[in-house]
C-alpha cells in the first residue's frame, strides 16, 4: 500500500508506503547497485536507477477506503529515483575526484530539469542517507531524489519565513545569513569562489553544516559549470573533514534545499542551500531526537558549534593534507606532464 494521508493538526501530508517494509537488507555476497548484477550497466559513472521499492510513484494505487472528510486520503503521486555515485561499492564522496562529483552534480540537474515537467509535482528533494545509524541498507554510494505532489511542511515552513523577511527588511534571509556568518567567521569551515561552508548559529545538531551558494540563485539548475565543479570541491572537502574527525566513515543525512516547482516564485526571497544533520555528537555517543525535540519541534544542541566548528576545521587541514586528496587534487597535471613527457620522447 502507497497512499498520502492528511494530517489536520499540522496541514501537512503522510505518506503512507507499508510496502517498503519489505525492502531487502542487503546480503554481504551481492550488490543489485554493482556492475555485474545484471540491474546497472556494465559500466557507468553515476547512474539514475528507480527505486524498487517507491514511496511515491507515477502511477500509484487507489488510497484504501478509509479516509473522511476530515481524515483526507490521496494518491501517493510522485518519483523515487536511486543516484548512484559510482560503480565502486566501497567509494564515498570524499574519496571521489572533484571531476566525478561534478558529474554527479549534473546529473542531479539533468533529473531536477526533468522531474520539475511534471505539473503536478511541486517540491524536489535531493538528498543522501549514510550510515547504519540513519538506517541505510544499502551500503552502496548512493542518495535519492523524491519528487513530491506538495510542499513539505518544513519546505513551507522556511518558505515562508524567508518570504516574511524579505516582505520586512528587502532582502533575503540566507543573504544576510551568509554576511553574518562571514562577519563572525568562527563558525566558517571553508569557503571558495562559489560556496561558504559553515555551522550555523542555530543549528541543532553540533556538525550541523550548511553549505550555502554566495550568489543569490534558488536551485541547481542555475548553477554554471563553473559553480558546479566549486559545489563538487566543497562537497568533498566537507564530507571529507568528517570522516576525518573521528578517523571514521561519518553518518549524516544531506538535502538540497532549492526552490519549489510548479508554484509561485520565490526568486526574491528563496536562496540554494545545502543542509547536514549528522546524528554524532562524539565519537561514541549519538545525539538523540528525544520528546522535546520530536514532541514539541523543540530542538537542543548538547555542544556550542563555535566549539565544533574549530573541531571540524582541524580535520579539514589534515585530510587537505592527506596524500591521497593531494594526488587526485593534482590528477589533470600529472597527466599534462605525461602528455608532454612522451611528446618530448617521440621527437628524439
């Protein structure tokens, strides 16, 4: 059963998705995401696979017969697509090539471009789930972009804070969000032509990263090639640092916060960002989501993220530091002076 229920208290939607109570954990012996299975080509960078098990689909079932006037049933409208990031089962995005995340950048907007045709999709949300600790069951390198029929609440709830802002002061609230951390800069871990990485004021969660597009554009598809390979370097620099910081494959969850589609602009007052919520507060401890925060939407950082920030910076240094960044890093001139060497050999 796939369904959307509603949910009055909150004027938000459920999905409703039992069927994927049944998706597989994957056995040690067999990857359906590796080359050889017989479900991916043979060969392949980054690839688009459709998820087995949708939570949201083009052609959903009828809702089961239970719903009112009050309690609202729909169909479960929408996409569930698989991004693979690369035919190597054990590769993550720190250890890919700044060349390989920018092709997966475009093809996260070759598919936003795409699903965004659909009229009745309204919200698209690409993102990544790594760790057995947020409940990943394929270890493969791999996120997901869901399509949804309608505004997630916290999409809306964001929305229309920065619409107030803006309504209020002229201007857009992650503009001056990005000033005000770069006015303060303890909170910044790095930053290039493009893109400031940095832990918020407010976050809730200690390694919380936002990595925040400087030019005021809404979406990945606005991006030039230019701005694309700078997200590509930051993204691995970022994940990088923390799997650094406890020398250990870091858990996190990441999603793109881009403009809706089939809606009212926000050009004004919406501004691309990427948000981080890793569950680790330490090494050994995870940072819980207990009654407050689930109950009362009242979240608490167990840690003061100038104090976490510091922390990841130092990691950042030593895995910049590291050999194996350095040699991808200087990949492109390693082989212009192979180019030339052999030149130089065929003219003797």
């Amino acid at each position: 059963m796939a369904e959307l229920r509603y949910n009055p208290l909150l004027d938000d939607w459920t999905m409703v998705a039992s069927h994927r109570q049944n998706r597989p954990q994957m056995p040690k012996d067999y990857c359906p995401f590796c080359p050889g299975s017989g479900k991916v080509p043979e060969e392949y960078t980054v690839y688009k696979y459709d998820n087995d098990f949708p939570a949201l689909s083009n052609h959903p079932p009828v809702p089961d017969p239970v719903g009112s006037g009050l309690y609202k049933t729909k169909e479960a409208y929408g996409a569930c697509e698989v991004i693979l990031y690369s035919p190597d089962h054990h590769a993550t995005l720190p250890q890919l090539s700044v060349s390989h995340i920018t092709q997966l950048i475009d093809l996260w907007t070759d598919r936003f471009k795409e699903l965004e045709k659909d009229p009745q999709h309204k919200y698209i949300l690409i993102f990544e789930n790594r760790g057995e600790e947020v409940g990943v069951t394929m270890p493969h390198p791999h996120g997901q972009i869901y399509a949804y029929s309608y505004l997630p609440l916290k999409i809306r709830t964001e929305l229309d804070t920065c619409g107030r802002h803006h309504q209020t002061t002229g201007r857009c609230l992650i503009c001056d969000m990005n000033r005000e951390e770069a006015a303060f800069q303890q909170r910044i871990i790095r930053e290039n032509a493009h893109f400031a990485a940095y832990i918020p004021f407010f976050t809730d969660y200690p390694y919380g990263v936002f990595i925040v597009s400087k030019q005021h554009k809404t979406a990945i598809s606005d991006f030039s090639n230019e701005e694309k390979m700078s997200l590509a370097e930051i993204l691995k620099e970022i994940t990088g640092a923390m799997d650094q910081l406890f020398e250990l494959p870091f858990p996190y969850m990441m999603a793109l916060h881009q403009r809706p589609v089939n809606s009212d602009s926000v050009e004004e007052f919406y501004h691309f960002h990427i948000e981080f919520y890793p569950p680790l507060r330490s090494k050994d401890r995870i940072k819980y989501n207990a009654s407050s925060e689930t109950a009362a939407w009242a979240p608490c950082n167990p840690r003061a993220v100038e104090e976490t920030a510091e922390e990841l910076r130092i990691a950042l240094q030593t895995f910049l530091q590291n050999d194996q960044y350095m040699a991808q890093k200087n990949d492109q001139k390693t082989g212009q002076c192979d180019v030339q060497k052999n030149a130089q050999g065929d003219a003797k």
